[in-house]
C-alpha cells in the first residue's frame, strides 16, 4: 500500500462526514473553516484515496414498514426429532442467529 499523506484537516473532513455526509461543500467548508474549492479537492482526494468508500443513507426499517403497511410478523411452531437440552441449545443458538 502506498503511504498515504493526510493531516488535520483532511481528518476533520472525514470525522464530519461519518457524522453527516449529506452536508454541502459549502457547509462543509464553513465548518472546518476552509474554502469551499479547497474542501471539494480534499473531499474528492480523499475518494481517489479510497478513504471514503461511498456514501449511504440510514433508513428506519419499522417506519418504513409502517408506512408501506408491511411488516415482518410471525407465529411459527418447530417440532424437533431429538429433544435433548444440548440439542435443544443447538437450535435456539441457531434460531435467533444473525446470519
């Protein structure tokens, strides 16, 4: 990986775009106390930098839900062949997985 040369503003740029990268340039600017050009060839130095990946929204998905009527609700019944507490353990782990 080749050395990478950024400093306090550059830092300061980033730190406010983890915050809040909706901001214009020109907010941007103001808010560290630099030029708008000189803000937008940092910005754009720190994408060819791959410092800054992309920028995304946080969406709420229950308000979204709620508001298209959808939802995700359920009332599910398991039956398991074998009941032992380890296989019991196994399944629950398993059942309330993230993946």
């Amino acid at each position: 990986m080749k050395d990478i040369d950024i400093d306090s503003v550059d830092l300061q740029l980033l730190n406010q775009l983890q915050k809040d990268a909706s901001l214009s340039n020109q907010a941007l600017a103001k808010k560290l106390h630099v030029s708008a050009p000189t803000c937008m060839r940092r910005v754009a130095r720190l994408h060819s930098l791959g410092l800054i990946e992309r920028q995304v929204a946080l969406l709420q998905p229950e308000k979204i839900a709620a508001l298209l009527g959808r939802g995700l609700q359920a009332i599910v019944e398991v039956s398991l062949d074998h009941q032992s507490a380890e296989l019991m353990d196994v399944f629950e782990k398993r059942a309330v997985a993230d993946d």
